[in-house]
C-alpha cells in the first residue's frame, strides 16, 4: 500500500477512508511501511489529532495486533484500574487486593516507573522475591484463585503499542492525547475487561499537570472505552502534593501495608475508596454509589484485604513475611531527618522535586534497564496545611550514603513551601467523567 496517502490525510485533519489505516499498520507490521514514515504519521497525529472514529479503529487494531484474555468464566466482573502517574501513588497495591474482597476479580497489568513517577512493578518488586513476568497462563490461575493478580506487559499483549511506544519515545511524539489514549487502552482493553476506572492524576506531579488537558485525556480514554463496549469512568485526583506521605518504593509499600491494615494516610485511603467505589459501580455489584462506597469502606477498616494480598504474594514468589515484619524489606542505611527551620504553614509541597530527588537517590531510572534501588526516598512526609514550629519534622531521607542524603534533604526544604502567599489545594477529587461527561465534585482536600 502506498502509505502517504494516509500520513497526508491526518497532517491535513481530513477523514481518513475506510480500510486505509488498517491497511497502514498492517504494512508497519509487515515493514512495507518505513519507520521514518510511520514517525511521520505519529507526529501528524501531535500536531493534528485524530477524529474520534478513526483513534477508536487504531486502538482496535493495536489491541488485536496481540493476544486479549478471554475472562468470562469468572464468577463476577472483570474490571482494572489504571493511573496516568504520580508521585507517591502506591494505589494499586491497596487496590488491587480491597477490590477483590468486595467481588470485583481484577487482572492488572502495570508499568515501570517513569520519568519522577514510580512503577507499580518496582514497588512490588521490593518485596523479596515477588515476580511480576508471570506467564499469562499462570497469571490467569492466581486470578481465578484470588481475584487479583498483577503483572507487567507480556511479550503477547498489544505488541504493536510496543513498537509505537518505542518510537515515539525517539521521535518527539510522546505528549499526545490520542497516542497516550491509544497506548493506555489498547493494554487495558486486552485483559478482556467488562469495566475499566481511570485515575488521571492533576498538578504538578502528574505527566500532564495542567486540568483542562487531563480532563481531555479522561474524556478520550472514557470515549475509546464506550466504542469497544467497556463501560469505563474517570476520577482526576490530586497530584498537586505528594500522594501519601512515602516516596519510594519498599517505603510506598509499608505505607500501603498500614492501608489494608484499615489504617493508612486519609489521602490514600480516599483515592483507594472513591476508585474501588466506582469499579463496584462499573461492574453492577452495587446499585448506586451510597451502597458501594459503603461495603468499600467496610471491607478496607476489617483488614481482609491484607490476607488476600498476602497469599497473592506467596503465589507470586514473594516473601509474606514481609506483610507483618518491615524487616524483611529493603531497609536504606542512612535515615536522615529533616527539620523545619522556621516558623509557619507549609502551604505546598512540590511532587515534582521529590519525584526528581528520590530518582537521584537511585530510586528510579535515568537511563533504559537501570538497576535501582528499592530502599530509598521519602518517608514521613508533613502533609501540607500543617502549622510547623522550628525543629518540627518536615521528613525523612532514606539514602544509601551521607552524601546523598544531604541532596535529598536540601530537596525537601525547596518543595517545602513555608509560609509566603498561599496556595489553595486540589479536591483530593475533583472531578468524575463517564460518557455523560465530565462532572465537578465538592468534596475536600
């Protein structure tokens, strides 16, 4: 096929005719279609975008391009959640195990860190001996079993996103709405899902900071999940402050331990409710909202969830004594505390240079299959709008040596803002989208 056509079709915003995109990624992945060409293609689609009919056919034809999970066997819905990233978001990990406790079977396939934000499949793997490259065989069978498995992207899933994640990352193609939509769902929607809920991350520590924009990404992803017949809701949630108050990878999972115990920072706990609430909702196991936040809130403050995820540890190769003794998690050498020096409200907190920070103490990756280090971060970290003293605690370093620790601290006291002109926070959630549209909520910080 002659693939210009199509790249001059989406340069010029026009519609494209039926069959010619097929056609077009059909020869990419047959290489009658050059790399240069489909990078041409991929920028056409920053600058210009994609109408709707025409991303929902490359999302359908990225999803097929692999293997897609045939689940209907399960005894109740299938429904995953999935986050665009964040700074102190451990979400998952209470997720994934609460929301199997209240009837939802959740196959979960997630990401390394990026960029400053941290991965699901890093913090996991801070569990000694946990094993996140299950074959999907097996991961089906700890499914069927406890409701809940996660993993990362296998070789069979979505391989043509691969390819095109691999070049937009060389081409300067990656902040794209459609593409970033495209990306997202079409892994989504391969684990053959009856529901999907999406938490878009607002503020500063989120890939796309500013609302409007990530209010668009909500509404696009929403849209692509309704052509393919996946009833599917967005949360935007606050990303404007750390989330929690750890940031690191076996620190983000004590603080998500303390969470299934039916404790937990109130901020974790309400992102961890409002997204299990709406997968209740998505997958008809509750009849309005009320009921399911209620039957969430109850099964979190029992603490069951913590045994569900302990055996999906012990299936996965983990430690589970890890679930009840923090020592056996990777424990940093230096703990390093850090201390107001002044008098005041600290208004803010800046995820963007924790995030950064806690990447420099070898907490994530700077460059592609980076070893690193699952002890280090943040820990302890004062909320904002807390009144603080001098020698009040702003936080603690966890570090591998000294040198570093003192970086890590300086860090801190710049993303602590003190005093000065405040700055008022982000709801904890703010907005909720479906296919209806988007939809202002009142609730707090």
């Amino acid at each position: 096929m002659n693939p210009i056509p199509v790249i001059e079709a989406v340069r010029d915003g026009e519609h494209l005719p039926d069959g010619s995109l097929e056609a077009f990624l059909e020869g990419y992945l047959a290489g009658d279609v050059e790399e240069y060409q489909m990078s041409a293609f991929l920028m056409a689609v920053v600058l210009k975008g994609l109408r709707r009919r025409d991303l929902s056919r490359l999302v359908h034809i990225m999803l097929h391009s692999g293997a897609v999970l045939e689940l209907g066997h399960l005894g109740g819905p299938t429904v995953d959640k999935h986050s665009t990233g964040g700074v102190g978001d451990k979400v998952s990990l209470v997720l994934a195990p609460l929301a199997a406790e209240c009837g939802v079977y959740v196959p979960m396939m997630s990401g390394r860190g990026l960029g400053h934000t941290g991965g699901t499949l890093d913090k996991l793997e801070s569990i000694p001996g946990f094993r996140t490259d299950l074959e999907l065989d097996q991961f089906q069978r700890i499914l069927e079993e406890l409701g809940a498995a996660m993993i990362g992207q296998t070789s069979e899933i979505a391989p043509l996103d691969r390819r095109l994640y691999a070049l937009r990352s060389v081409s300067g193609t990656v902040p794209s709405i459609p593409l970033i939509a495209a990306s997202i769902m079409s892994k989504k929607l391969a684990e053959g899902l009856q529901g999907l809920v999406l938490d878009v991350k607002v503020g500063a520590g989120a890939f796309l900071p500013d609302e409007e924009r990530a209010l668009e990404l909500g509404r696009t992803m929403v849209e692509i999940g309704a052509d393919h017949g996946v009833p599917t809701v967005a949360l935007a949630t606050a990303m404007d402050r750390p989330l929690g108050r750890t940031v690191g990878n076996a620190l983000e999972v004590r603080e998500s331990l303390d969470c299934l115990r039916g404790a937990g920072p109130p901020d974790l706990r309400e992102v961890v409710v409002s997204l299990v609430t709406e997968m209740l909702l998505v997958g008809e196991l509750a009849s309005d909202s009320s009921e399911a936040r209620s039957t969430v809130t109850e099964a979190l403050d029992s603490g069951r969830p913590l045994e569900r995820f302990r055996r999906m540890v012990e299936l996965q190769g983990g430690d589970p004594r890890a679930m009840d003794d923090p020592g056996h998690l990777p424990t940093a050498p230096i703990q390093l505390e850090v201390r107001a020096r002044g008098d005041g409200r600290l208004h803010a907190l800046d995820p963007l240079i924790l995030g950064r920070a806690a990447v420099e103490l070898g907490g994530g990756r700077t460059r592609l299959g980076q070893k690193i280090d699952p002890a280090v971060g943040y820990a302890e970290l004062t909320p904002p709008g807390s009144e603080l003293a001098v020698g009040d605690l702003l936080g603690i370093v966890h570090a591998a040596d000294r040198d570093a620790a003192e970086v890590a601290a300086n860090a801190l006291r710049r993303a602590a803002r003190v005093d000065g002109d405040g700055v008022e926070p982000r709801a904890q959630v703010s907005h909720r989208i479906d296919e209806r549209g988007v939809q202002e909520l009142r609730s707090g910080p």
